[in-house]
C-alpha cells in the first residue's frame, strides 16, 4: 500500500515515504537473519570510517541521528557480543569512546560484501543520475532538519 500521492503535496508525500521506508528499510534488514540489527551494524559501519576511539558516543549518536542514552545501549550490547570497546576519555574521563574490536572488523568486511548486494537490489533500475539527484536532495534536506534542530534547540535553552 502507497500514500495517495495524487491526493498530497509532493513535500507531505516524501516526508511520509521517508518514515515509512525507514522503518521498512530497518525491518527488511532486521529480518535478514545476522547476528546483529541493522542499527546496530549501522554503528559499526560508521566507526569503519573513523579512527579507534576517534568518536565519544555523543559524536555516534549525532551520526545515527539517535539519543546518547540509545547509542550508549546499542556499544554495550555490541561490546558484550566482542564487536565494540568503549574507553573512558583520557583527558575528560566523562566521555566514553567507541571502536571497533578486531572480530568487529572481520564482521563489517564480510558483512559488507552482503550489503553491497542488498543495496544493488534496493536501487534497481536507478540511473547514475537519478542516484545524483537523490543524494543531493537528501543531503539538503538533511542540512535543513540540522538547520531546525539548532533554531528550535536555542529557543529552548
């Protein structure tokens, strides 16, 4: 079943889709049968980016759009499966820092070869251009949400 999208602004229309693909997206992933959720190697593939202990769990939540308190939770649960480590800061002992373990990194590299398929069958039919297009309109509205959040997060301190 699709949103009437005759029967709605296209604004109202990909602002839906947006939600629900997200959370189609997150179950369909989910139901792949891995070891971990799709949140969860969500966060392990953006620390594959970085450097050891380059991100507290503030900076990882910011990246998976997430609270701290949901980040913390997800590199404990991680941690307990050996794919994460969490170190306190060593000059500000409150921020706790996030990489990878090494059985972590074997599991993003192999898993990584799986996503690459899944996301070839997401976007079949998508030209280069569509892809271009889509990511440029995706990265402004991301700025935009960014945008809202400072305005409206300044009027409430």
């Amino acid at each position: 079943m699709f949103f009437p999208a005759d029967k709605m602004s296209a604004k109202a229309y990909i602002y839906g889709m947006i939600f629900t693909m997200s959370n189609r997206m997150q179950c369909v992933g989910d139901r792949r049968g891995e070891e971990v959720t799709t949140m969860q190697y969500f966060m392990m593939a953006n620390l594959t980016i970085y450097e050891d202990y380059q991100l507290n769990l503030g900076q990882m939540a910011q990246l998976l759009g997430t609270s701290r308190q949901n980040a913390r939770k997800m590199a404990d649960l991680l941690m307990r499966k050996g794919y994460a480590d969490l170190q306190k800061d060593k000059l500000d002992g409150r921020n706790i820092r996030v990489a990878l373990t090494e059985k972590g990194k074997d599991y993003c590299l192999g898993r990584e070869k799986r996503e690459s398929g899944y996301l070839e069958e997401l976007f079949q039919g998508f030209d280069e251009e569509l892809l271009k297009e889509m990511k440029r309109g995706l990265t402004d509205l991301f700025e935009n949400v960014a945008k809202y959040e400072q305005k409206h997060s300044e009027k409430e301190n």
